[in-house]
C-alpha cells in the first residue's frame, strides 16, 4: 500500500495548527493572570 505525501503535508498541517492554538490559549491565561495580579496589589495599596 502506497502512502501519498499529501497525507503526511496534512498531518503537519494539522500538528501545526493544534500547536498555535495551544501556545494562544496559553499566552492568553498568561496576560489573564498578570492582570489579576495588578488588580491585587492595586487592591491592596489602596486598603
């Protein structure tokens, strides 16, 4: 049985793009994170 190179370009592709979404979600909850962590001390300054 003959494998085509198109197939294994696709696979790439694919492993590709559910790394980048993986990297964005975590650069997202990163930022998410920074954030609360200046609302804190800016809560606590003010108190």
């Amino acid at each position: 049985m003959k494998k085509r190179r198109g197939d294994s370009l696709i696979e790439i592709l694919i492993a590709f793009l559910i790394i980048i979404i993986a990297i964005s979600i975590s650069v997202l909850a990163s930022s998410q994170v920074n954030q609360l962590k200046k609302q804190a001390v800016v809560k606590t300054i003010l108190s």
